[in-house]
C-alpha cells in the first residue's frame, strides 16, 4: 500500500534527509510542508523533487485553515513533523518565533490532524500516526556522567528547548486525552551533508576554507553527541512505522566529544582533504570566545529502548561520518556558497544582547 506522508519542515536540514530517503527507498508520496524560512533550502531537495511523489506546500505549521487544507486535499496516512526554529543562539537574541512555530504551531498541527483523524474509518484510524520529532536539550544538562533516557526529568535552559519542552508535552497530552496516535522521539546533536552553515561543524569548515578565526565557545569542553543525520532520518521511519504509540524514543549516535575534539577532528581533515601549506594548519585558526549565557555542560542519550524494541543502533561513526560531512562541503560548494552571498554571513549569534521584535 502507498502511504501519503507529511514532512513539515522538508526544506530543513533533517527534514530535507527524510525528504531524500523516503523518495529513495519506499514507494510513499511525501508532502513537504514548509514555510520556507531563512533556513529551508530547496536545492537540499534536489535528489527528490524531480519524483512525481514529491509535492511541495509552502504552508506555515501557524495557519490553521491552511493546514487543515492540506490535510483535505492530500489526506495523509502519516505525519512526521519535524518544522521547528532549532538555533539555541537564535532563540536567545529573538525567542519570540520560537514560541509561536514552535508551541503555537505544533497546537495548529495536532488540532488540524485530531479533526481529520477523527473523520476517517476505522482501518484508516488504525493506521495513522503521527510522529513528533524532538531535543535532547529538553532533558537540561548532565554531569560528567549519566545518560539521558525517555523517563528522564525535563529541565530545559534556553527558549530554544524550553518551547520543544511545551511541544513534547502537547503532543503527549493530545494522545493521553483524545487518542491522537502519537509518538515523540528526542534527539542528539545532528550532522552531516546539507545542513545550515549556522551550526558548529559546517562553521569549522568554512572558516577554515576562508582562513578565518574559528569561534569556539569558553574553553570548548561542552559535551555532546553526535547522531550523523542520515542514520537520524532511518530511525524516524522506523519510529513511525514500528514504534508504540504514546511512547517516547531517545535516538543518539553513540558518540560523545567535547566541542574542542570536533573542531580539532574537523581541522585534522582539512589539512588532510583540502591543505593550504602556504596558510599553516587549520588549528592555528581557532579562537575561544565568550561563552554563550545557559550554555548546557553535557548531553548524552541512552539508546537502548529503540534498539531493544526497532532494532536500530547507528551505522556511522563520528570518524566515518565527518569523513563523508567535510568531503560533502569540499564538493558542493556552489550550494553553501548562495547561503552565505544571501542570508547568513557567518557572523557571531547567541550573545542575548539582540531583543525579541
């Protein structure tokens, strides 16, 4: 059976990988519902909008008549919602737009899909889902040791993952009272091909292409793992399709690093892939700078629920994924390239000093 899918946020850098995947490997259409903000990118869809299963809906997740539009017109069988502002330094210099996509839009989207839920028959019923993609950073920090797990306390510290914090338990709440078939899965730091040069590892890569200083904040001995985007998207479907309703899954990649070891790894690569003998070793490069305000010590995530139950563990590791991350960016850089001469020039975000307008 086809299955008609909803990505919301398919422009995105995670959704775009489950956008490419599902018209990859299955025979579903895929609706991409995105607003199309300064982080979407449609040339990260290249590989899958020539498919005649791939429909694009610029939508914003906020309009509820619009959304209930796509729901009537397209009549999906699945809904991955993955559309979020997700930059920490961004939610802190202007969190208001975090609140409303965020909160406000994860409401419009459960209402919009509650209502067509409950006009289905039953076989359909049966078999819709809705899957809810979320942080780790709504679990707080942690100390030197310990992991994050589904039981977890949420304790979340910036407006970035306080407003995923509220959507977790929307979607929670909209299962518990009206049997929304629901699930939530809570991730780790994701990288890999595609993703806005905004975030750490493509930073690296392009200041050192650029033989700028690269920003690395306090002391670099902040905590995380690193979950390749790809394995990310192959746990959602599976999530989606094989998951227990109601329950939440912690997908992580195994693979801790104080931010100081990725930026060394990342600069050990370039010498290698891309050297400029006549500039010196990209590490010469690196600057520590001020810290950004509730920057979390530590996050790690205890997978062990979906492998136990999906069988899923991740295929790459953090060597052989960067390894194929800093190749990616060597050879595509026309696409980085029109996102730094347009929308983002790779300045400093994140100091609170910029007010919510």
């Amino acid at each position: 059976m086809t299955d008609t899918i909803f990505v919301t946020g398919g422009a995105g850098f995670i959704g775009s990988a489950v956008v490419r995947q599902l018209i990859e490997t299955t025979d579903h259409k895929v609706v991409n519902v995105d607003k199309l903000t300064y982080a979407a990118n449609l040339s990260s869809l290249v590989p899958a909008s020539d498919s005649d299963r791939y429909a694009l809906e610029k939508v914003d997740i906020c309009d509820a008549a619009a959304v209930n539009g796509l729901f009537a017109k397209y009549r999906p069988t699945k809904v991955m919602h993955l559309a979020a502002e997700s930059h920490v330094d961004r939610s802190i210099d202007g969190p208001a737009e975090f609140i409303q996509t965020n909160i406000n839009g994860t409401f419009v989207l459960l209402e919009a899909a509650l209502s067509y839920w409950k006009g289905l028959d039953e076989a359909a019923k049966e078999g819709f889902r809705f899957l809810h993609v979320s942080t780790d950073e709504v679990y707080g920090t942690l100390g030197p040791e310990g992991f994050f797990h589904e039981e977890h306390q949420y304790q979340p510290n910036s407006p970035y993952s306080a407003s995923k914090a509220a959507s977790d338990h929307l979607v929670r709440a909209w299962h518990e009272t009206f049997g929304l078939p629901t699930v939530i899965t809570n991730c780790t730091n994701n990288y890999g091909p595609y993703q806005f040069p905004e975030k750490l590892i493509p930073v690296v890569i392009l200041k050192i292409l650029n033989r700028e200083p690269i920003p690395v904040y306090g002391k670099g001995e902040n905590i995380r793992d690193w979950l390749y985007v790809e394995d990310h998207a192959r746990a959602l479907w599976q999530v989606i399709n094989e998951g227990r309703l109601g329950e939440t899954y912690c997908i992580g990649g195994q693979c801790e690093m104080k931010n100081i070891d990725v930026v060394r790894s990342i600069c050990a690569l370039m010498d290698e892939l891309a050297p400029d003998a006549e500039r010196g070793k990209a590490s010469d490069l690196i600057s520590f700078v001020t810290d950004r305000p509730g920057h979390d010590q530590r996050y790690a995530m205890d997978i062990g629920k979906i492998n136990r139950e999906l069988g899923w563990s991740p295929a790459e590791t953090f060597e052989t994924g960067m390894r194929r991350t800093v190749s990616w960016y060597l050879e595509n850089r026309d696409w980085w390239q029109a996102i730094l001469d347009s929308r983002y020039a790779g300045e400093r975000l994140g100091t609170g000093q910029k007010k919510a307008g």
